[in-house]
C-alpha cells in the first residue's frame, strides 16, 4: 500500500478529463466547500497570506486566486479584511465557465470580487498587478513541468508574495478520506477524485524544489493541520 505514496501519481481525475454530468459538477461545487472546511483551506490561508498582510501592518491588499473554484477562499479573505478594517480586493481566476459564474453568485454580498475566465499557465494581467498571487488545490491538477511554469506565472504577476496551498501526499489523510470521507460525500466526482487527488499531491521536500526551479526566491513549505502544504515564494 505503501509504495502508492512514493511519487505522485499522474492518473487523471474525471474533472480533468471533463467526464461528468452538469448536475455533478454542480453537486461538486457544493459538496467541495464542505471539504475544504474539513481539511483546513481556511485555516491554512489565515495562517500564511493573511497572517502576512497582518504582519506587514497592510491597510489594503489585493489577491489574485489562481483556479479559484467558488472563491470561497476569497470570501474568506474579504470576510476578514472586513473585520479588521482593512480595504480588499480580490480576483477569481477560473478556466471552467460554469466557476467563473459560480464566483461571482456565490460571491452576491461581496463587490469587492470579481471573477475573470483564463488560464493558470497563462494568466492575463500585467507583472505586478496583485499584492499577493495564491491557489488552492490546483497544483496537484498539473505535472511538475506545468507546475514550475505556474508559479512562474503567479510571481510574474504578484508584488510581494505568492502563495500555494495543496494536500499532503501521505498516508494518514488518505486512509481516513476514503473511509470517513466515502461515509459522507455523496458527490462521485469527490468520492473519485479526492483521493486521487491526494496521490496527485506532494512531499514538503517536492513542492520546495518545484519553487526553486521556477527560480522563486524565499521559498519554504510548512505543515498545516489536518493534511494541507503551504509553499510561500
């Protein structure tokens, strides 16, 4: 069983390869938000890029979330900014159509974001436009090649840092999505595609050396609770 975790898995998941219904990606939509409660996407943003904008005593900042799905990682953000007084600007960027929209409707009492169509490895905004470039369980979707050119592409387009948040290829919360996961998501693109996902993702040491190839500077990765890597650049 072991060995499955050694290197990443390149084995496409159906929202790769589009094979789904529009009713089941709709379900995924729903059902993804109450994942990435479970497995800590909040928390992990708070405890990286907001925490860096608190730390830099920033009065404003601006967010450009590469393959934002709902931009429910934006909301989060602009929830907090609120909170603590501070001016935001946040831009979804999505490929799929469907998410584009999905941004901006899940996003009714939010002005402060926008959503714009585009492409992860080609993203349409000039260098330096954004305080901060982040994503979200997106690098895991890509090989590693595609992977050093996106964050290329995210520190093109960023002034201070960049961010990327996905899984930790590891054992523990592999076991525990397919056994407690499989019990409460009802969604087969998730049931399917979670785990896959995790076998997709990568070791701390990975994503470091992916940073360093694309010939980021101050590159580190922490460990965020439950099962979440945080590479900051």
């Amino acid at each position: 069983m072991f060995e499955k975790f050694k290197q990443r898995s390149y084995e496409l998941e159906h929202l790769d390869t589009g094979n789904y219904t529009p009713e089941e990606y709709e379900g995924c939509i729903s059902e993804l938000q109450l994942v990435n409660r479970w497995m800590g996407d909040a928390y992990a943003l708070k405890k990286s890029l907001l925490k860096d904008v608190e730390e830099n005593s920033l009065n404003e900042f601006s967010v450009l979330d590469v393959g934002a799905g709902s931009g429910e990682l934006l909301r989060v953000a602009a929830t907090w900014a609120r909170s603590t007084g501070r001016r935001f600007k946040g831009v979804g960027l999505e490929l799929n159509e469907r998410s584009a929209q999905a941004i901006l409707e899940e996003s009714n009492g939010f002005p402060e974001i926008t959503s714009v169509r585009g492409d992860g490895l080609r993203l349409p905004f000039a260098d330096d436009e954004f305080d901060y470039v982040m994503c979200s369980l997106f690098t895991h979707h890509f090989v590693d090649e595609q992977v050093v050119h996106i964050l290329r592409e995210m520190s093109r387009v960023a002034r201070r840092r960049i961010f990327v948040i996905d899984l930790h290829r590891d054992p523990v919360p592999y076991f525990f999505y397919t056994t407690l996961g499989r019990l409460v998501l009802k969604n087969r693109l998730l049931r399917h595609d979670g785990a896959l996902s995790i076998l997709r993702s990568f070791k701390a040491e990975e994503l470091e050396k992916l940073g360093q190839r694309a010939g980021l500077s101050e590159v580190s990765v922490e460990h965020h609770f439950p099962a979440r890597l945080v590479m900051s650049a």
